[in-house]
C-alpha cells in the first residue's frame, strides 16, 4: 500500500487522533496540524492538537488556535498520534517523549509520520515523507483529495497559511505549479488572501519592530559579503518585553541584502549555553547539509540546529562549516 493509501487507511479506521508538530513551530507545522484536525472533526473523528511550546502570535487568528495544547501533554488514549512537519520524533519535544514512552510499554498508539524534509529519519508506523512538495499544508490538500473528504473553509484557511509561508509567500525554489495550484484552489473554496496577509504578515507590534531594531544593530557581512550574521540575545528580549517564538521571520533579515548567499540568525535560547541557529540561502549552499553536521535539519534554502556553548561560540563554528561548503561550490 502506498504512504498516502496507508494514512487513508488509518483515519478512516481510527476514531481517536492526537496531532502534533516539532518544537518552535512554524507556519506550515500549525497550518497543517489545525487544517488536519478540522478535516477529521468534519468526519465525524475525535481530534486533538498539541505541541511542546506555543503558538506564534501571527498564527492565532486561524480558527481553532486557542484550542491547541501547548504544554507537551499529549492525550495517550488515542487511535494514532500524527506527527506533521517534524524530520525526527525527538524535535516533537515532550510530546514526543511521551509518545516513546507509551509505545515502549504498551505498543500502542499507532505513530503516522507526515512531513516533507528530506531529512526525515522515517520515524513512524507510517511514514509519508514526500520532499519533493512545497509543504505540508499542500501534503494535507492532497490528502483530503484523495480521501475525498470536504476541505471546509477552516481547514482551507490552515492549509493556505501553511503554504504561502514555506514558499516565502511564494518566492522560494519549493514554490511550484502544483502548491500554486492548491493556493488557487483554497481561494476558490473561500479563503481571502488579504485577510491572511493583514494577520501574518502585516500586523507587527511595537515591541517586535524595536527587537527588530536591535537585531539590525548586530547585523554584519562576512566573506567578502557572501555571509551575513544577526543575534538575538536574552537581553534583547527582556529589554522589549517580547517572545522568542515571534521571531522566526528575522533570519529573512540578513537573508535579503544584495550579494548574500548565506543569512545566518543566532539566538540564545532560555537554556544556558545553548544557541539556535537558523540558516537560508539562495542556489550556492545547501544549508541543511550544514545543519545536518550538528544534529539539526530542514531544506536546502532553509534549515536549522541547536550549537552548544556562547553565541560567540556558535558563530564561529558555523561560520567555518558554511566557508567549508562555499569552498565546495
């Protein structure tokens, strides 16, 4: 049975589903999950959605955001837990723990892994992975598809959000004709692209543009200008009263000046000595490549790790790996 078949299978034989998604989770992971979770409501199903950490604040207006347990408590007396966006079961966090520790003793819930890193450890029972799509928003439109399942106005809206924001509304490498044609099918079942644009993109606070202000303060040009670097610190956040979850746009920063082929965001996270760091590039550097090397993942153009030690620490070692992969090219 093919992977798309197989999860199919599952929902229609399952009564009970838990949706989860990896750590820090973005647009195209809370898109997804809430699109999912609606579309098993209206069939009948009992869904839940959660998640090892909160909701960004630019994704709280789609319908059913409010809903989402944010603690990591996964409820254990399920079906299927589904893990969407996620390469490996340990970025799923606490819920992911959970879920390790419950099928150790019991073997039970069944574990449906849905993402389109290339990355993917192929984690679950069933194991749809499919790199070649622009998200997982467009995975779950052609999911309903093909189940023939009705694609509510809210599953259309989740599922709309899920794609403009992993093509870089699109104007990324992963945009294609096929999520293009899902983006103009979603529209014609009733989602309003300015609405979305007013939410996601357009409604910064105050506390965030002066972050964003103080990150433009660290800003600086490496390797002739191949590289640029941004930080954010502990001290940014305190100082501006705001959430690191809110940030994750900010790599888009560096990312933008003329002549970079690698932006490069560094963050301290809450936990000492330990530094996020987010990565995007053009054509030159395969910037998951890089990640990879320090346990991290993603996509070509746009990927992720967590480096041990200083930030200062933390930009030294990156900025050697992506001179080690320029000097490849």
């Amino acid at each position: 049975m093919d992977p798309i078949a197989a999860v199919i299978d599952e929902l229609r034989r399952g009564r009970r589903f838990a949706i989860t998604t990896h750590i820090r989770a973005d647009g195209d992971a809370i898109g997804a999950e809430l699109g999912l979770h609606h579309a098993l409501l209206s069939m009948g199903k009992r869904s839940y959605v959660v998640n090892d950490g909160l909701v960004p604040k630019v994704y709280q207006f789609l319908p059913g955001a409010a809903q989402i347990e944010t603690s990591g408590r996964a409820p254990m007396d399920v079906d299927a837990v589904i893990a969407v966006d996620c390469p490996a079961i340990e970025r799923l966090g606490k819920v992911g723990e959970l879920v390790s520790r419950q099928r150790r003793k019991t073997g039970q819930p069944r574990l449906i892994n849905i993402d389109h890193h290339k990355s993917n450890t192929n984690f679950g029972d069933i194991n749809w992975v499919d790199a070649a799509k622009s998200s997982v928003g467009e995975m779950i439109y052609d999911l309903l598809l093909a189940a023939g399942e009705q694609i509510t106005p809210e599953v259309a809206v989740a599922l709309y959000v899920a794609i403009i924001t992993d093509t870089g509304r699109f104007t990324q490498r992963n945009t294609t004709p096929s999520c293009l044609h899902a983006a103009a099918k979603l529209v014609d079942l009733g989602v309003n692209p300015d609405l979305v644009g007013e939410e996601v993109y357009r409604k910064n606070s105050y506390r965030l543009l002066k972050l964003r202000s103080l990150a433009f303060d660290t800003l600086r040009l490496e390797a002739q200008g191949r590289i640029a670097v941004i930080r954010l610190t502990q001290e940014m956040f305190r100082q501006t009263q705001t959430h690191p979850i809110d940030t994750q746009e900010f790599v888009d920063i560096p990312r933008s000046i003329e002549g970079v082929n690698v932006a490069v965001l560094l963050r301290e996270l809450d936990e000492p000595g330990k530094i996020k760091v987010s990565l995007r590039s053009g054509d030159a550097v395969d910037v998951c490549q890089i990640a990879q090397r320090f346990g991290g993942g993603g996509h070509t153009q746009a990927a992720g790790c967590e480096v041990p030690g200083t930030i200062d620490q933390a930009e030294q070692v990156i900025l050697a790996e992506i001179r080690k992969e320029m000097g490849r090219r």
